[in-house]
C-alpha cells in the first residue's frame, strides 16, 4: 500500500469514529430490549352522576365505550376521555345489560330490568324507543347482538331467553320466548364460535346453548354443588366460563364438555370475563378490588389491583384500541386496564 493510500484509509476511519460520537465505543450483537410495562389501571374517568351503580359496557358501532348507568336510569358514551350522559325516557326503568344491535342508525340495545322492557338508542343519542316484553314477569338482564341480526336477551324473570327481531319497516318488534327448565335464572350471554347463543344458569349450576332457530335449548351441567357461573366468553376453542362460588375458570367446547378447569387461587369472587388480544383472558374481582389474567399457554396467574379502594369492578369490555375497559361500580367511574403494549 503506497503511502497516499495509506493516508486516505486513516482519514476515512478517523471520520468514521467522529461520525460515532466522541467516545462512543463501537458494539456489536443484540441490543438489550426494553423492559415489557406491567398491566395496570392506567385510567380511571369518574361518571358525572354520584352513586350510579353503572352495571353494562360495550363497544358501539361508532368505536366509542357505552354503558348503563342503574340507579339514574341513564345510558352513557365514553368517547375521547370524557363521558356524556343521556336520561330514559322511562323513570327508574333499571337499564342493566347493553349491546351494539342491528339497524342502519348504529343502535345500542339496552335491558329495563326493573320495567320488563328493552330500549334502543342510536349512536348519536336520542331520541330513545323501548319496547315491553310481553309478560309482566319478564326482568330483562343480558343482552347480545347474534349472528342472526336479532338481539337476544335473557330474563331471570320468567326463567326465559328472548329473540327480539324488529321491523325497520314498522314501528315494532317481534317476540320469541324460549321457556328454560327449573330454576335457570339466566344471566350472562354470549355468541359463541358455532353462531349459537351460549348464557351462563346459576340457579342450575348450567351453562346453556340455543340456536338461532330457537330450539332446541340444551342445558349443560357444570357439576354437583353450585359452582355459580357467572362470566361467559366465546374463544375459537369454545367457551371460558368464571364460576364465582368455585373460585375457578372452565373451558368448555361447543358440545358441551368440560374439557379443563383451572383454579384461580387468590381470587375472591371472579366475575365478569373476556378475552384480550393477547388471547389471554381477563376477570374482574369485584370483592378483591382487582383485575385477573389468565395466561393460557403458561396457565399462570396474575392480579392487578384497581387504584380506588373498595371500588367494585364488574362488568368489562374491549374497545377500539383493544384495552379493556371496566365498570367499578361503587368508585362510580370506568377504568382502562392495559394489558399489551
């Protein structure tokens, strides 16, 4: 090498290192990843409304969380932080479960349990209508769109599930009871992955399945003893289940097997369930103030707690940006619980 050349290739390290950084030594290999944030309560929005008792959520068509709001008979709209409420047209009518329904006006569905009705409300806010089931019993709790188009309720009531299908051309809506056995007191209900309609029984320690036909209705038992079922999820590999009483998760598949159960050692009353994007599932734990996941692969265990004490968290569902979003019922606000970053 002449010594120009020599002098060239010095220049150009010397300019390579400067480039660096003064100081900066050169590594190779892998760099060290940053650490994974810990799930947590990273949110928690206070419900205007004192003492709401807040008891439904879901996800509307418009990508915004709404809820019911029991003790005021309101029905309210989480959307970029704030909440908005609106007033039933009925007083004290109870609204309880909530659910994104059919129709072009994006509608939410809502149970009236203490009135024996149903009411509809579009995503851009009233007017509402409401529709009485027919028998005086009825004491609407659940509420579900199905793949049928139709929204599905269940009513401890008259020991019933509901299909309620309404007429866009006419001011009404059509009615299907389908009458359980014993003493079912359905509560919570899902679509599950074969498009039938699955709703937990704690009053018969079942879970129970029925087509969209409306027959015939299967009832599944859980076992001797009164586990109290309480949360349902539909998963790709059947249904998840929380039974309060036992203090465990069951999976169960579509012909109604259990095929696993899974203590939650630590937790006091699991309730309220789903599934996150991670396809982990999370509960919530109203008496233990906190927040469960499941991790499925591992069949781990992990509790988050709800930063208000004594706050209650009930009901709980995904939103837009995938997060879960949880009712606490006495703390009369909504959490965000993230869990994936």
């Amino acid at each position: 090498m002449s010594t120009t050349a020599r002098t060239l290739l010095v220049a150009l390290t010397a300019g390579l290192l400067a480039a660096c950084g003064k100081g900066t030594p050169i590594t190779s290999g892998t760099p060290t990843p940053a650490p994974t944030p810990t799930p947590a309560v990273t949110k928690q929005i206070p419900i205007p409304t004192a003492s709401s008792l807040p008891a439904g959520i879901a996800l509307g068509a418009d990508g915004n969380i709404w809820f019911t709001e029991f003790a005021p008979s309101k029905i309210g709209q989480l959307a970029d932080g704030s909440i908005s409420e609106n007033v039933t047209p009925t007083h004290n009518s109870g609204p309880n479960g909530i659910a994104s329904g059919p129709g072009p006006g994006l509608n939410l569905w809502f149970t009236e349990t203490n009135v024996g009705q149903v009411g509809q409300i579009t995503v851009s806010g009233p007017p509402y209508t409401e529709y009485a089931l027919p028998n005086s019993a009825a004491r609407p709790s659940g509420i579900v769109l199905a793949a049928d188009g139709n929204i599905w309720v269940t009513d401890p009531g008259t020991n019933s599930i509901w299909r309620i299908r309404q007429i866009h051309a006419k001011p009404f809506v059509l009615y299907k009871q389908i009458t359980l056995t014993g003493n079912a007191q359905p509560g919570s209900i899902v679509v599950g992955p074969d498009s039938a309609l699955w709703f937990t029984e704690p009053g018969t320690n079942s879970i129970g399945r029925v087509p969209v036909s409306g027959a015939p209705v299967t009832e599944y038992s859980l076992g001797p003893g009164r586990s109290m079922p309480a949360g349902i999820a539909s998963s790709n590999d059947g249904l998840w289940i929380t039974e309060t009483k036992a203090r465990q998760l069951v999976r169960m598949s579509i012909t109604g097997v259990v095929i696993a159960t899974y203590p939650l050692t630590g937790s006091m009353t699991p309730d309220a369930l789903v599934q996150g994007i991670d396809g982990n599932f999370y509960f919530s734990d109203p008496k233990a103030n906190r927040i469960g996941q499941f991790i499925v692969r591992e069949k781990a265990l992990h509790f988050y707690p709800i930063p208000t004490a004594d706050s209650e968290p009930t009901a709980m569902a995904l939103g837009a940006d995938h997060e879960i979003y949880v009712l606490e019922r006495l703390g009369n606000k909504i959490a965000h619980f993230a869990y994936f970053y």
